[in-house]
C-alpha cells in the first residue's frame, strides 16, 4: 500500500460517515445529492490516483528506456551539433588546415561524449 493511500482511506471513511450523518439529519429527499457528492468525491480520489500513477509509470519508463535523457532531447542535441558542426569545420580548414578541422571535429566529440555521460549518470526523477 503507497504511504498516501492509508490517509486517502481514513479521508474517505469520513466522508463516507458525514455523508450517512447528513441524510439522517436531511432525509430521504436528499439522498440522491448526499449520494452523487460522495461518488463524485471518490471519483476524483481514484482520477489523482491513477494520474500519480501514470506519471511515476512515464518517469520510470523514460529513464529506463532512455538511460535518463529523453529520445527529444538526445535528438534535438545531435541535429544542432551537426547543424554547427559544417560551419565550425570550415573556420577551423580556414584558419589552421587540416589540423584546424581536427581540433575542431576534436571539440565536438569532446561535447558529444559530455552530454552523452551526462544522461547516463542523471539521477532518476
């Protein structure tokens, strides 16, 4: 049982109990309201349940699958890089030659691999 769930619990009991409280005070005329006010009270327990739910699902399922980045953001980092790679390879020939584009092509890695171990070793949410 989650920590929370026992508190939900002990919440809806009392909810339960005033709602029984009331119709003995208010009568048959209102059970119907009383009634639809406790459903509707349950319902959104069992909504905030299941989205909680669903959301440590996405988290855990992300990390898993993704070794802690997202497939977006592993995407979105290799399309700039490239994108800036042909620019940065032509000042590179430009100003120092061939081993300007090593040192160049050098320094992308060098951020490529930073990232890539900083997605590795990101803490799970």
């Amino acid at each position: 049982m989650e920590p929370h769930s026992h508190t939900d619990a002990h919440e809806l009991k009392k909810e339960f109990d005033a709602t029984l409280r009331a119709r003995g005070e208010l009568g048959p005329e209102y059970e119907a309201a009383l009634v639809d006010s406790f459903v509707e009270k349950v319902d959104t327990q069992v909504r905030r349940r299941l989205a909680e739910q669903r959301l440590r699902e996405v988290r855990g399922g992300a990390v898993a699958a993704g070794g802690g980045a997202n497939f977006g953001e592993r995407f979105g980092f290799a399309i700039v890089t490239l994108v800036l790679a042909i620019p940065l390879s032509a000042i590179g020939v430009v100003n120092a030659g061939l081993s300007g584009l090593v040192v160049t092509w050098a320094g992308i890695l060098g951020v490529s691999v930073a990232h890539a171990a900083k997605s590795w070793h990101r803490p799970p949410p």
